[in-house]
C-alpha cells in the first residue's frame, strides 16, 4: 500500500468503507425481507405510537392509569380506523362501477384516436373470455396463496396493534432500558437520538393525516361541485394515497382528471385538474410549512427514492414505511452534526468565545 500514491490510497480506504455499509445494509434487508412477520407490525406499530402519543398522554395527564389509557386509545384507534376503512370501502364500492366504467371510457376514446390501439383493445374484449378461461386454472390455484397472504396481513395487524398498547405503556420503561444497555457514557446521546427520530416520525405521521384529510375534503367537495361520478369514492383514494408523498398525489389526482373526461368532458376535466392542482399547490406552499415546519424537511427527489427503494423492497407496505423512516435517518444524523458541533473541533467541549 505505500507504493501507491496518496489520492489512491484515500480512494481505496473509501470504496472498503462504501462497500462494507453496502454489506452490512444489504444482510440488513435481507433479515428483514425473511422477518417481515415480526419487523412489519413492529414498524407499524411505532407509526401508530407517533400517531397516538397525544391523545395517550392527555389521558395520562388527566388521571387515568397508563395500562387503561393505553387500551382506551387502542379501542379509539380501532373504532376510528375501522369506520374510515367502512367508509372508505363503502364509497369505493358505491362508487366503483362508475369509476370503472369512466376509466374504459376514457380509455376507449384514447384507443379511438389511435386506431390500431383501438382494434388491439376490441380483439382483447372480443377474446376475453377465452383469455379467463386459459389462466382460469392458474387463477383458482393461486387464491389458497392469497387467502393465506390476507391471513397473514390480518395476524400482523393484529400484533401491531397489541405493540402500540404496549409501546404506548412502556414507552419510559423502553428509555431507561435503552440507558441500561448504553455502553460507556453515550446514554444521553443515545436517548437523544431516539427521541429526535421518533419526534420526525410523531411530526410525519400527524402532519401527513390531517394534510391527507384537507386534500381528501377539498377535491372531493370541488368533484361533487363539478358533478363528477364517484365524487366521495375518489376523495377516499385522496386520502389513502397521500400518506405516499407526490406519487400517491400524481396517481389519485390523475384517476379523478380521467374519471371527469371519460364522463363529463374535456371542460370539466380541466376545471377538475385545476381544482387538484390547486389543492397541490395549497399543501406544497402552506400546509407543509405551516404543519409539518417541525419535521425533518427532505428534498423532493430524496423522498421519491426512498419510495422507490421500499416499493422494491417490500412492496406497498415498503412504500408507506419509507419515508418516515428516512426522516428518521435525516433527524438521527442532524442530531449528531449538532452534537459534533457542539462539542468542538478537538472533540471536547466548546470553549468559551474569545474576548
């Protein structure tokens, strides 16, 4: 090594470096990929933790008993995600045919521009029930493989929601723990990374739900004013998709423009545009500044990789995961630059300013 030059040798010390995160990350995922059963409803879990850690501890600081305030705000939890998930369900269904039938709508006056694109797709209707009847036997193979994957969602919902009564109760005892296993004198240091990363998840997840919640309210009142079909279902999938930062946006903004061309014509579908990009630019300009200026601010193309880092790691569920745990990672490493900063360029503390 000391035949080479200098810059090779400092090149050389940061590709080991590169390529021994790559392998420690990469066994990382793997372990998780093998794991999910146990990492997803833990994960899932601190995301309902971020989001119920008000209303426990207004309960708490009203008298009622941690293991009781605790169960009081799973039942709230269950109560509120199950009749939006009624909600939801009922609109889309309600209001699924119409959005179908506007969607092949839209899709057969693109064909009808496009001739041969129009052919192509009434070959496929002409010969769609020999289509079904072909992958038929391989469709009813695989519904045992998918009773057993919705089996599986549901055993994981149910064990997350049995670990945020439990890290809601616990959550003092899960610090003193993490101060016990601290080697050395880092466990100021470690309790404060960890409370500033579950701040950016508490702040990402409240932020996200009431911003999904004025975008879902907004678009659906100006469909229904527009007399677009499907009105509420499409503000449900407003809601839904906004917890996947600008992708969930672009896609269920784009359905409602297409669902309002295929049934109320070229006119109201760019009134309909202009209402979602109007409530776009209403969340981009005040309503992330104004409720998520707490948070951890990531850069467009930052979020945007990191959705498609956990698409391609675990799918939907990778999706929804991924960002708040980048802003983790971003609140973790601006903690330490404070901390760094703060203790001075010897290591030590920071002396007092020169006179």
């Amino acid at each position: 090594m000391q035949l080479l030059p200098e810059p090779v040798r400092r090149l050389a010390a940061w590709c080991a470096v590169l390529l021994l995160a790559a392998g420690v990350g990469w066994v990382a995922v793997e372990l998780c990929s093998v794991l999910r059963t146990a990492v997803v409803p833990v994960l899932l879990a601190l995301l309902g933790t971020a989001l119920l850690g008000p209303l426990y501890r207004r309960l708490v600081r009203a008298g009622v008993q941690p293991s009781l305030a605790a169960g009081l705000t799973c039942v709230a939890v269950v109560a509120v995600v199950g009749g939006a998930v009624y909600i939801i369900v009922a609109a889309l269904i309600d209001t699924g045919d119409q959005i179908v039938a506007s969607l092949r709508q839209a899709a057969l006056a693109v064909a009808r521009h496009f001739g041969a694109a129009g052919t192509g797709l009434d070959d496929l209707a002409a010969h769609a029930r020999e289509l079904l009847g072909r992958f038929g036997g391989t469709a009813a193979s695989n519904v045992i493989s998918g009773v057993s994957v919705v089996g599986e969602y549901i055993a994981m919902a149910v064990l997350a929601l049995l670990l945020v009564f439990f890290f809601l109760r616990d959550s003092g005892r899960a610090v003193r723990a993490l101060r016990d296993v601290a080697p050395g004198g880092t466990a100021d240091l470690l309790e404060a990374i960890a409370r500033r990363a579950f701040r950016a998840v508490e702040g990402f997840m409240r932020g996200t739900t009431l911003i999904a919640l004025i975008d879902a309210v907004c678009i659906t009142v100006g469909l229904l004013v527009l007399q677009v079909p499907g009105a509420v279902g499409l503000g449900a999938l407003v809601f839904v998709g906004a917890y996947i930062p600008y992708l969930g946006a672009f896609l269920s903004g784009a359905v409602s423009v297409l669902v309002a061309l295929a049934d109320r014509g070229f006119v109201i579908a760019l009134w309909a545009l202009g209402v979602v990009l109007a409530v776009q630019v209403l969340e981009g300009h005040v309503l992330q500044p104004v409720i998520q200026s707490r948070t951890v601010q990531m850069h467009p193309a930052v979020v945007l990789l990191a959705i498609a880092a956990g698409a391609s790691v675990a799918g939907i569920v990778g999706m929804l995961l991924a960002v708040p745990l980048t802003a983790a990672a971003f609140a973790v490493a601006h903690e330490l630059r404070v901390r760094q900063a703060e203790s001075g360029p010897s290591g030590g503390p920071a002396g007092p300013p020169a006179s």
